[in-house]
DNA sequence: TTTTTGACGATTC
DNA sequence: AGAATCGCCAAAA
C-alpha cells in the first residue's frame, strides 16, 4: 500500500481522539498544514470508507458541532449512535457542549 | 485534460 | 441574524 500521503495523516488524527471528545476537519486541516483544506479532510474521511482501518469518523465534525457526514455512514443514525456510544450528547444532529469537548491536535498533541 | 464536485470554513451581503 | 459566495485542493467522470 502506497503512502497516501494526508488520508495517512488524516487518518491518524482522527484515530487519536480520545472517547468523549470531537475535533472538526478544519482543526485537522491546521494541525497537518493550512497547505490542506478542511474539505480535504472531508474527502480523506470519504476515502476511509474504503479502507479497513477502524477510523472514529463521528468524532469529527464540522466546526460547529453539526453530524454533517452522518448520511455517509450505514445509516444516518449511526453517527449519532456513536457519539451517544462515547458519551456525548446530540440533538438535533448537533454535539452538545462542542465546545467544551472539542479536541484540537495542534493543541493537545502539542503539549 | 477539463469540468464538476465535495464529510469545510471564513467572509460578505 | 440568515443567506449567499468565494477560496482550498484533490479525486472522479
């Protein structure tokens, strides 16, 4: 398998959120390089459904809280699912307290 | 090769 | 405050 380059590094990211947080594809976008636009990330989150590796999507959403990529799992509940699965909270496809759980890796990982 | 399309984000109207 | 538009950059048709 070829190094595909930024879904790599997307795909790590994302597999480093820790349960009961979320990050958003921009934060991602920052961390890697403002070189990479957070609809990269979308697209590297897209890619992902082909791989067999375990990747945490519903932890990453849009910047404010919203499952806007819930329709591109099995099931448009199953993002949710998951999230409620960690422990957050979502209503109205939206992440409760998002603010206070968001998870930025230019942060975190930087300590 | 050119065009279209996005799991986004910030800005402008 | 809500809606519309532009910018990012890569992959699929």
């Amino acid at each position: 398998m070829m190094n595909t380059n930024f879904f790599e590094d997307v795909y790590d990211v994302v597999r480093l959120i820790p349960k009961g947080r979320a990050t958003s594809y921009g934060a991602i976008a920052n961390f890697l390089g403002s070189k990479i636009s957070a609809r990269m990330v979308g697209w590297a989150m897209n890619a992902a459904h082909s791989e067999n590796d375990n990747i945490p999507a519903q932890r990453v959403v849009n910047r404010i809280g919203l499952l806007t990529g819930k329709m591109h799992f099995a099931t448009p509940t199953t993002m949710q699912e998951l999230l409620e699965a960690d422990g957050l909270i979502v209503e109205n496809d939206q992440i409760k307290n998002f603010k206070e759980l968001f998870w930025d890796p230019a942060i975190e990982l930087e300590i």
